[in-house]
C-alpha cells in the first residue's frame, strides 16, 4: 500500500484500511495504527535500520541482549508481523492485536527446548508488540512430509513425520495446560463470519458445513477446557533442525475471526496438524500426470498414506495424556476439522495463495478427511 509515496507494509487486504493515525516516527522508520475487523493493525514503513532505529530513539524499548538489532537487514512482511533477519536472530515486529502472546509462550517452551528461544523483548508503551529469537537453521516437517509420502508410493510402510509432529505438539499442550480454563465454543459463528465474507459462490459450495457445525454443537459443544494453543501449527511450523524438531511461529491464525477468546480446546491444534497432511496428499495427487496409467493407484496409496499418518498421529497424541477426558473431547474433534476447513477456505481466498482448489477437494473425495470417519457421511 503506498502512503504520500512512502512505503507502508501491513497484512491484507490493504485497501479496507482507512484513517492511519501515525503512532511513532523515528529517522527511518515510522509506526502507523488503524482499525481493521475490530483489530487495531499497525503499519510500518521502513528503512534497512527500521527496528534498531526504533530502538536507539527510544521509541520502543528493547529489554535484553538489544545489540543484534544492529546488524538486522532483509526486513520481511509476514501474514501478521514484520520480520527482520539478523545475523543470529529474528526479530520480529508485531502488526495486529489484540495482544500477542507469542512471547509468553516462547519464555514458557524455549526451556524445553519444544521452540526458540528468545534473545529479548521489543516494547512499545508497556506492552510487548515484538520480539527477537534466536535463528534456528533447519528444514520443516512439511518437506519431510512430502518426501515420506513419496517413498510411500513405492512401497515402503514407513509412516513416521505425522506422529512426530503430534508428539511434539502434545509436548507443548501439557506444558500449557497449567494456564487453561473453562471457556465457551462457538464454532459455528465463526463459520459464519468467514461464509459471511467469501463471494457467494464459494460461500454456498461450503454452507453444508455450517449446518453440520451447528448440528453437532447442538449435542454440548458449549462449553469446553481451553487453554493456550499454536492456533496454526501445520507442517511448515514444525523445524526440524540437526538436534531437536521445535513449534515456531507463535503468532496465530493471520486473520482469523474475531469471535470467542484467544484460548482453544487443544484438539484445535490437532486438526489443524492433521489438515495439513491432507493438503501434502492432495497436492501429490494434483502432480500426478492426467495420463499417467497407474494414476488410480497412485492416488489411492496415497490415501492409505493420509489414513494411516491421521490414525498414528491421533494415537500418538493421545499415548501423551494430554486430555482430561479423551472419550468426550475427542468427539469435539471433526467439528474443529470443518471449521478450520472453512478458515483454509478464507484464508486461501483472502491472500489469493492458489490453493484453494486444495481445500476444495475435500468436500469431494472423504479420503481427505480420515478424521471425520462417517462424520461428513452420515
């Protein structure tokens, strides 16, 4: 978006946005505010320096080991942050809020080494708007993922990267469950917001979704244990580096909607893991060559692929004792599976990623979704 010819970076879509108040200005750097779907969004327009300009004025105050900032270059815009590459470190600007408590959760984690640690604090009027973590080198589960898959397809059984991912998870939900809470669910709203802002066409190719959802709340999906989450830990979250295979990126859904609190029950987290692996087997099954003559058994070992992953995966998660009553909360789990199904739907649209296909193809083929079982067909 472009501001009196300068540069002004923030997440999309940028021209919902009105009325920018400038919050800082600093040589080099400055900081705007504006309101966006209820949020209070920050832009930022910036020079190689941005964030260490920021800091050396005095503008934000930086607690910790503040140094690295200095040699900070390759400013990115992330779906919710800007994101500078240091030499060791990533700093990381937050743009919308409420509150982000990507810290708190790092400063809880960084010990157990379930995600990076964090080298300091970026503060803007007392509240920690950004922060800067060490520079962790490493490939993502999802590559890994892809990689399994394939060698899935020409014969071999192993199905490991899933239940890795389910473990690790499970790590971090017990870590957390200390700060959880009673809170209520309302899935169906947020079905709805997003349904409300799709074009029409796609939003009546999903509305089957909607009445399931409602539905199924109907049956006591009130009220549940909820408590600190990832709110988007799918493959690419997952870092697999030479020691450990940490959580990173703590920031949440980018745009999710504004309805209910910022805890989840944890098997909000699961699904979302577990829609990942789908859309690694969808997309194997898109590269797939239309005339390839062993297409039908391609596709379907990579199905068994998808199943068996989502089935160790669930096992895994639950061998780790991380619900209070598995038997109960496990029934919450497909009407999670379809509410993130239609925030993929949103989300895919919103930043126009060219996946949305991807997520399309599981209202067809219920190969695409193990979790669901006979939810979606009954």
């Amino acid at each position: 978006m472009t501001r009196c010819g300068a540069r002004l970076v923030t997440v999309k879509p940028a021209t919902r946005m009105v009325r920018w108040r400038i919050a800082a200005k600093v040589p080099g750097c400055t900081l705007y505010e504006a309101m966006l779907h209820g949020y209070r969004v920050r832009g930022v327009e910036w020079s190689d320096e941005c964030l260490w300009s920021l800091v050396e004025t005095g503008a934000l105050e930086c607690i910790g080991d503040c140094s690295v900032l200095e040699s900070c270059r390759g400013y990115l815009l992330g779906s919710s942050s800007l994101v500078a590459i240091c030499e060791n470190s990533i700093a990381k600007l937050y743009l919308v809020e409420p509150s982000n408590t990507e810290a708190e959760l790092l400063a809880l984690l960084s010990p157990m080494r379930l995600a990076p640690g964090i080298i300091a604090r970026l503060v803007y009027r007392g509240e920690t708007i950004g922060i800067i973590e060490e520079r962790l080198s490493g490939k993502p589960l999802a590559a890994k993922a892809r990689r399994e898959l394939r060698s899935y397809t020409e014969g071999a059984e192993r199905v490991e990267v899933l239940p890795l991912a389910a473990r690790i998870l499970a790590r971090v939900h017990k870590r957390l469950r200390p700060l959880g809470e009673k809170c209520r669910i309302e899935l169906g709203k947020r079905i709805a917001w997003y349904l409300q802002r799709l074009p029409q066409n796609l939003a009546e190719e999903l509305a089957p979704l909607l009445s399931r959802a409602m539905e199924a709340e109907k049956t006591g999906y009130s009220l549940a244990t909820c408590q600190p989450v990832h709110q988007d830990p799918h493959l690419y979250q997952f870092l697999a580096t030479s020691t450990d295979t940490l959580l990173i990126d703590f920031s949440g859904e980018p745009f999710r909607a504004p309805i209910s609190g910022p805890y989840e029950p944890p098997l909000r987290d699961v699904a979302v893991l577990l829609r990942s692996a789908s859309y690694v087997a969808a997309m194997a099954i898109n590269d797939v060559a239309p005339g390839d003559r062993n297409k039908q058994g391609l596709v379907d070992r990579v199905m068994e692929w998808l199943g068996y992953s989502v089935h160790e995966a669930l096992e895994t998660y639950l061998a780790q004792n991380v619900l209070g009553d598995p038997g109960a909360e496990l029934s919450l789990l497909p009407v999670l599976v379809l509410e993130r199904l239609v925030y993929e739907a949103w989300y895919e649209h919103l930043y126009e990623t060219g996946l949305l296909q991807v997520v399309l193809a599981a209202l067809h083929e219920p190969r695409l979704l193990p979790e669901l079982g006979t939810f979606l067909r009954r």
